[in-house]
C-alpha cells in the first residue's frame, strides 16, 4: 500500500468512526428526548386525573357531612388536603410534593370509602351512590395512569442508565426521574 | 498477512464494531416489553366462557351490540370467564381491552364488561372517548338499577343483559360520532354506496367467471369466519366495578 492509500484509509477511518459516533450521539439524544417527553405527558394525565378527583371530593364532601358515620377528622383531612393540592398544583410544585400529597388524600378518600361500603343506608343514598360510583372511576382511572406513568419512567430511567447512553445522559441534562408512589411518606401515619 | 490486508481487516473490524455499538443502543436500552400472551382475544361481541348466559340472551346481545356499533360506531365487548387467575378481574380487564383494542382507533369509544363468576367480582373498562359519558356516577345508577337486584336473586342473565343494554343505550343517546353512523345506504345492511355496491358485485361476477364457481367457497369463508374483531381502541382505565 502507497503512503498515499494509507493516509487515505487512515482520513476515511476517522471520518467514518466521527459519522457514527455523531449518529450514536443523535440516536441517543432523540430516543432520551422521546422518552422523557411520553413520561411528562403521562405525568399531565395523573395531575388532570386529580384535578377530577378533586373537583368531585369538592361535591361529595357536603353530602357525606351531613352524615354522622363519616370520621369529622377524615373530612376536615380531605378539606385540607384539596386546598394543598391545588396550591401545589398553582405552585408548579415537585413530583415528588404532588405524590405526598395525593398518597394523603388518596388514604383518606379510601377512609371514607370503607365507611360507605360498610352501611347500606348509606349506599341507599341515590345521590351519594353516585358520587361514590366517580370516586372509584376516578381512582381507577388514576391507578390506569400510574401505572402508565410508573412504566414510562422505567422505560426512560432504563434508557438513559443504559452504556452508552449513561456516558453523556447527564452532560445533555437528563436525570432518572422519580415514580410516583402510593404508599404514604416515610414515618407518618394517618391522622384519624 | 500483508499491511493492505491487515488495514482492510481493521476497517472491517471497526465498522462493525460500530455498527453493533448503534445496534446495541436502538436495541437494548428500553424497558422489556410486557407479555400479554396469555391475554385472551375476543372476536365477537359476547364472549360468554363460563356459560353464564341463557343463549336467546346471549344471541340478543350479540346483535344488540353489533346495532350500537352500526348506529355509532361505539364498541361493546362482554367477556365471561370462570376465573381470572391470579391476575385480579380488575387487571384482567384492563389487559383485555388494551390487548384487543376494543373501539375505534382515535375515537377510543369501547367499552368492556368482564365478569369473573368464581371471584364473583364484575369490571366495566370504558374507552378514554367515553368516559364523560359512562362516567363513575352513570355506571353506578345502571349498576343499582339492573345489575345488583338481578344479580343478588340469582338472574345473571337477566342482570348483565340489562346492565349491557342500558349501557349501550346511553352511548346511542349521547355519543355523537363523527363520521360514523347516519350515513344511509341503498341497503342498510351494508355500508356501501350505490358506484361501490356497482363495483363490489362486478369484482363478484369477474372472481366467479375467472375461477369458475371457486369464488363462492372463498366468499363463503368470510361469513363462517366470524366478526373481525375490534378497532384498536385505547382507555384511561375508567369504568366502574363491583362484587356479587
């Protein structure tokens, strides 16, 4: 091989390895930018879901207090707990912030739900019965988002720990995102 | 192994290392893929698998439903089984109704009652189009009407029938589809139009000319064979639920 064909290969080769590694970079950088925005859009769905359930809570809430088997502390829970919410939600606030929250009121919702299952002259209640019926509609619609949620954050999480997408995920601002738990934070137990 | 082969050989190692290293990273770096190969396909519209409901119910139904989805172009699915397993009726379900894509697609206009008749649990999943219709509050009044009172004196059928019925009328009532039904036709049973019926039945006479008869027995699958199955579309999980 003449010096000529070997300076030729050697350009040839690094232009060829830059190609791909700029194609790597490209593909990297799409597929995280894909995926962190399927998890944001999931995300918009669970906070639309709680903007419901909180608009129904704000119907329900005088009808079950007219009735002395509901907890008064559970109702007065869930009064204060729809107001933090939807100062949080104004607030822009965290991920994090939005499922403490909701994990609260979610507990005591459920509280209430319990009670109503329990007395059939409750469920007697035609009008009652019917906000119940939103109720669980509602939370199973939001289970159905968590969980889509929940795995969009997988997916994305996956991606970007994955070599060698790991390698430079953080340098263009991608971060592992948080799951959005149910269970209540850390060390508090349900005021009742 | 002379210096423009070694090169060659370098280059050829190089590139594909590189193209495994891109190859690698569109393939592997997403989450595995959840198996819904055990997720039953349903092809009709009722789906009667534990032998729950009386057959002229069933028949009635099934034509019910075909009528609701000519009217509107809404999708109602019954699906009952002896048992979901492990699985819950509740994700069973929601499984069903993603795997099967009960709706149109776009629309979202499915709905899907599945029964459990061991656990003695029911669920309704409604398409992300019709949830403001089918809300929580609605299924709740239809539940209290016509499928707790049959189901507590034993009338399954009785029960899942009106329930499935009040289901779908509300959807005739309130879901407007565009694109859908209203569209009259020369033969109200089949959705085409006068130039389209014209070249349907030439394709039929050229097809039984060219194959001499053959034609018929192909043609006569297509209505043995059964419905074909559901539009694709997708739920935001909502519907109502409930025991027995």
């Amino acid at each position: 091989m003449s010096v000529i064909n070997k300076r030729m290969f050697a350009v040839i080769l690094i232009v060829g390895i830059l190609v791909v590694v700029g194609l790597l970079f490209i593909v990297s950088y799409n597929s995280m930018v894909g995926k962190s925005q399927t998890v944001d859009q999931n995300l918009s769905q669970i906070k639309n879901r709680y903007v419901t359930k909180v608009t129904i809570l704000g119907e329900l809430l005088p009808q079950v207090q007219q009735y002395q088997q509901f907890e008064a502390s559970t109702l007065t829970n869930i009064t204060a707990l729809r107001s933090q919410w939807m100062s949080a939600i104004a607030n822009n606030a965290s991920t994090e912030e939005l499922s403490n929250i909701s994990s609260r009121l979610d507990a005591n919702v459920s509280r209430v739900m319990v009670t109503f299952e329990a007395y059939p002259e409750l469920q007697s209640v035609a009008l009652m019965a019917q906000y119940m019926g939103q109720v669980v509609d509602v939370n199973e619609q939001l289970s159905y988002a968590r969980g889509q949620y929940n795995a969009a954050v997988r997916d994305y999480n996956t991606n970007i720990m994955s070599f060698p997408n790991n390698m430079f995920a953080g340098s263009f601002g991608f971060s592992a995102k948080q799951y959005w738990g149910t269970d209540l934070p850390d060390g508090e137990v349900l005021n009742l | 192994m002379d210096r423009g082969k070694r090169n060659a050989v370098i280059a050829a190692l190089a590139f594909l290392f590189a193209v495994l290293l891109v190859g690698t990273i569109l393939v592997t770096v997403s989450a595995p893929k959840e198996d819904l190969s055990w997720v039953p396909t349903i092809d009709d519209y009722v789906n009667d698998r534990a032998g729950v409901l009386d057959p002229g119910d069933a028949y009635d139904l099934e034509m019910f439903c075909e009528e609701v989805e000519f009217n509107n172009t809404c999708q109602i699915a019954v699906l009952i089984v002896n048992s979901t397993g492990a699985v819950g009726v509740n994700d069973y379900a929601l499984k069903v109704f993603e795997k099967n894509g009960i709706g149109q697609e776009g629309k979202d206009n499915g709905v899907l009652f599945v029964m459990s008749f061991d656990e003695r649990a029911w669920r309704v999943v409604t398409g992300a189009g019709i949830s403001d219709i089918l809300n929580g509050g609605r299924l709740t009044e239809f539940q209290l009407t016509y499928l707790d009172p049959n189901l507590e004196s034993g009338n399954y059928s009785k029960g899942i029938t009106l329930f499935v019925y009040a289901i779908g009328l509300e959807l005739v009532n309130n879901y407007h589809s565009s694109g859908g039904g209203g569209e009259s036709y020369p033969i109200d049973f089949i959705p085409l139009n006068w130039w389209q019926l014209g070249l349907a039945i030439a394709v039929f006479l050229v097809l039984m000319v060219a194959t001499r008869g053959r034609a018929f027995l192909w043609i006569g699958s297509i209505f043995l064979g059964g419905r074909g199955g559901f539009g694709g579309g997708r739920t935001g999980g909502g519907g109502s639920r409930g025991r027995f």
